[in-house]
C-alpha cells in the first residue's frame, strides 16, 4: 500500500480546520498537503459540491495522501509549492478561494524523521534537506559551497543562532581540507565550535533550522505567498495558518497587523487615504496545541495558530 512507511501526525488538526468554517460548495485550498489531515477534514464538511485544490513538493507526501483521500471526488492534488498558488487556480479555472485556504507550513514531522531526508542532526544521512526531492539544490550546496559571508547571514537570521561566526569560522576551516558529507559530521562540527549548554536543545538545532528554511526559500515563500493569496480570497473566505518558529509566526503576524489596520498612512501624511481593512483577526493572540496533542505530539508545542476573514477587497 501506497505510503506504508509514512510517519504522520496531523498538528492541531481540528483547530485549524475549524478557523475555516467550512460549507458546501465552496472553493478550498490546502496550501500544505503533507499526510492530508487537514485535508481529509476539510473534505467531510464541503460535501457535496465544494472543492479543494492540496499543494505539495514531496512525492511521498502526496502518494500517501492519495491513497488516503482516494474516496473523495471533489478534491485535487497539484504537486507544486504553494508559491505558485495563482498561476496554478488560473489553469485550473479558478478566479477565487470562496471558502479558505490552510497554510501547515515548515518541514513534515514525516520529513523530520525520515532518516536519508537528512534533516536531522541525530541520524546519519547525506546533507539533503529538500522538501522536494526533484530539486537540484541541497543542504550540501549550502555548507560546501557558500562563502563565509553568506553563511553567516542566514544562520544568523534563519537560526538566530548565538555562536554563527564561531561555527562558520569552523565550517570554513574543515571544507579546506574535505568537503562535510553527512549530517553527523555537520552537528558534531557545530557541537565542537561553541561552549558547553545546559540548554535542553541539541546545539545543531538552530544552524540546522536555518539551511532547511534556505535550501527551500521558506521564508521568502511565505512572505512573497501571503500578499497574494489575500487578493485571491472572495470577501468571507477565511485565512488559517500554524507556523512552528519565530520567524514564521512573525510573518503572518505582521501581514495579518497590516491588512486588518483601519490606517496604514506614514506618519508625516497629514490625511489618511487607507483603504478599509481587508482583514477581520479571528485569534488576536495566537492559538496553541493543547496538553494532551503536546504529550501525544511533542513537536506541536511550538505550533502557533492564527487566522482572518476577509472583509474588504483593495484594488490590485
């Protein structure tokens, strides 16, 4: 059976499904498909007539999630990033999301612990790390090929690591010499470059979150992704969005802040020429997993919730 050795575990399944509001007959999007989860209940509560569209990279994803999702008529998975959301809805007919759209987004507890994925500093495997395993570029592009410059600034953005120059100083050091093959060989370089912890995080965590978010442009996926799913929502279709770090949960904070605004005027502007909010926060403050998902599901802990309803349309 298709999907036999997939690891799944759906995060604050229920929650973000609900932030949604499903009804019959309305247009879905599950941005993030991964094991279908949140798809599989999005599809119990559009039938009939409505319609979801799932986005996917990962090939054993979406084979997993269509074989489980294989009962349902009225769904359709697109192996594509999310990021090119719009120019996959207009080949496929669709003008709007009338319902909502759900963003799951970061690596697949699937993913995380799939051992040759090498995404995990605990399991010796090839420096990977893609989301979608047709891509050219990995991990080891990364470590081996960018300048120390380079290095520098996305461990110290995407990790907000606290030792970045120690380690890159280390990583520089040993690629003059050999080329750093394998995930191991990477955290044990990064265990030797910084000064013993009593933090209860493993000190690769960080350098490690930072090369998966840039081998797959997470980051810039979201924020370039966010401004134009907004203009796609019909005016009632709601936005729901877990991110998993900071730097995610700033993201969706900080374009849900914007586009809910009742003034987004400069200043130094004497009179305000805004436009009326386009969003409606349903969460002010972000919803958390429960105790009993963190205990079943401990990576859940750091999943944050938020969501919004479109109330308004600007001119694009």
């Amino acid at each position: 059976m298709a999907g036999e050795s997939f690891n799944h575990y759906t995060v604050m399944a229920n929650e973000a499904v609900d932030m949604l509001e499903c009804s019959p007959g309305k247009v879905y999007v599950d941005a993030t498909l991964g094991g279908g989860g949140h798809s599989e209940l999005i599809l119990k509560k559009i039938q009939p007539g409505g319609r979801l569209i799932a986005f996917d990279v990962d090939e054993e994803a979406i084979n997993f999630a269509r074989e489980r999702l294989k009962s349902y008529d009225n769904l359709t998975i697109v192996k594509d990033s999310y990021a090119n959301i719009k120019n996959v809805l207009r080949n496929l007919g669709i003008e709007k999301i009338t319902g909502g759209i759900i963003f799951d987004l970061g690596a697949s507890y699937h993913q995380l612990t799939k051992q040759e994925r090498g995404f995990s500093f605990l399991k010796e495997a090839p420096l990977d790390m893609r989301f979608d395993m047709q891509s050219d570029f990995t991990a080891y592009d990364v470590v081996n090929s960018y300048p120390e410059e380079k290095l520098v600034e996305i461990i110290s953005e995407y990790g907000e690591e606290r030792y970045t120059k120690r380690i890159v100083k280390k990583i520089i050091e040993y690629r003059k010499t050999k080329t750093i093959d394998t995930t191991t060989e990477l955290a044990d370089l990064i265990k030797k470059s910084i000064p013993f912890s009593h933090e209860k995080i493993h000190p690769a965590t960080r350098v490690f979150q930072a090369i998966r978010i840039e081998v797959n442009g997470e980051l810039k996926n979201i924020k370039n992704t966010l401004n134009e799913v907004l203009h796609l929502l019909s005016v009632g279709a709601i936005i729901s969005i877990i991110s998993f770090h900071s730097l995610e949960d700033r993201l969706v904070k900080q374009c849900f802040k914007y586009y809910s605004a009742k003034c987004r005027c400069k200043p130094y502007e004497p009179v305000c020429h805004c436009e009326p909010p386009m969003l409606q926060l349903i969460n002010k403050k972000p919803i958390m997993a429960s105790h009993k998902e963190i205990e079943e599901n401990p990576p859940s802990r750091s999943a944050k919730l938020r969501a919004a309803k479109k109330i308004s349309s600007w001119e694009k």
